[in-house]
C-alpha cells in the first residue's frame, strides 16, 4: 500500500513553520519546541499529560511573570542606583504593566501562534500580555536565565525602556486619585451601575463624588475600565490641586 508523503509531511511542514516563527521572534533557536507549543495551548483545548494533569499556557505565564519581575528589577536596580527602594517599585510596575504587556504581545502577534477552541476575536485584551509571558516562562526552561535575560533585553529593556519617560507615565488615574483624596481627608466613592443602553456588550457607568460632590462620569465594558476612566476626568479636573506641592 502507497501513502502519500504529504501524509507524513504535514505535521513536520507545520513543526517546522513554528520552528522558524519562534526562532524569529526570540532571536535565537529553541531547543524544545514542545516547550513552546504548550506557552501557546489555550486551556479550551483541554489537552492533558501522560499523568493526567492540565496542558495550557497558564504555569508557564505563572513562572514568566516571575522572571519578568526578576530581570526587569535587575536592570533597575543597576541602571538607577540613586532609585531608593519606592521609586524602584514604581518604575518595575509601570514595565510590566498589563497594558504595556498587552502591548508587547500585540508587537510580536503572539496571538496568531495561539491554539484555541475559542474563537480568537472572542478573547478579551489580556491574552496578549498572557501569553507573552507564558513565552517568557517557555525560554527559562528551555534555555535557562541567561536567554530569558538576553530576550527581555532585546524586546522590552531596549525598545521600550526610558526611565525619564517611564518617571512621567501614569499607571492609574484612580490610584492618583485616591492617594491625594486620603492625603486631603477628602471623603468619595464610586458609584457603579449597569448601563442599560442599546450597545450589544453590557455597559457600566460610574459615577465619581468627591466631597459629596459628583466630580465625573464614565461608563466602559466592565466596572475596572468604567472607575479608570472617570478617575482619569477628574484627575484633570483636579490636576492643578493635585500636582501643587
């Protein structure tokens, strides 16, 4: 009987296609692609090892955020030694943001690699910062720290670190927001209520009182955005109060 060598080459083609979009994306050649493939498995696909345990990304993305937090507050700590421990903190949070995570998942279309019974345009921003760093996680353990090191480096520390730019970035508006609301013992809440509008996503509104004083308005997809957003008005409506000494 005569099989056709697409047969058997398939799977090999498709090995070797992510091979080569792995290798690009991290700079160097991965010795276990295995290890990659699974940074990638979305949990839908409810795959599952030789004992029985879950197969995804999410351990990976666990021990990624680790080595993420650690190289990053090296590079700190070593670029910045006048940064006390505070300050330090403050610019490791504005790096390995969510936002800034998303951002470099996007850059790198690490979505595209992602396995998925979920269609892809269902999924919500934070699978791109997810993801990346499950890759991170997949790079410690196939090629150890000095590699995750070398990654980091060259797609997050020297593309997108500015430490006097990072200085003037602002994380959240709401944190801002509240700080200088408990330093002024001024008294707020939010206001938070479904927004029963037309659109097809469920909205949330926010309403944001300070001193009995409704002070901005917002509405988003989910409360946290909704809180963001009207803490972001009235931040600028507070600016000048806020940033006098």
């Amino acid at each position: 009987m005569k099989f056709s060598p697409k047969i058997f080459n398939s799977h090999s083609e498709q090995d070797g296609d992510f091979f080569l979009g792995i290798k690009r994306i991290l700079g160097f050649k991965p010795k276990n692609t295995n290890i990659y493939k699974k940074a990638f498995l979305h949990r839908s696909v409810n795959k599952r090892d030789d004992q029985g345990n879950p197969m995804n990304y999410e351990r990976l993305e666990f021990l990624g955020d680790a080595m993420l937090g650690t190289i990053i507050s090296k590079h700190l700590y070593s670029s910045v030694p006048e940064g006390d421990e505070g300050y330090l903190t403050k610019m490791r949070s504005k790096i390995v943001s969510r936002k800034h995570l998303n951002e470099l998942g996007k850059d790198l279309n690490l979505l595209s690699y992602v396995e998925s019974r979920i269609p892809k345009s269902h999924f919500g921003e934070n699978i791109h910062g997810n993801v990346f760093e499950a890759l991170v996680g997949a790079i410690y353990l196939d090629r150890g720290y000095t590699y995750c090191e070398k990654f980091i480096q060259s797609r997050v520390i020297e593309p997108y670190v500015d430490i006097e730019q990072l200085e003037g970035k602002v994380i959240s508006y709401k944190s801002l927001v509240i700080e200088w609301c408990q330093k002024q013992k001024k008294s707020f809440y939010y206001d938070v209520y479904e927004d029963t509008g037309n659109d097809v996503l469920k909205h949330f509104a926010v309403k944001l009182t300070i001193e009995e004083k409704i002070l901005a308005k917002a509405r988003a997809t989910s409360k946290k955005k909704a809180e963001e957003k009207a803490s972001k008005r009235a931040y600028f409506a507070l600016q000048h109060k806020i940033e006098s000494p």
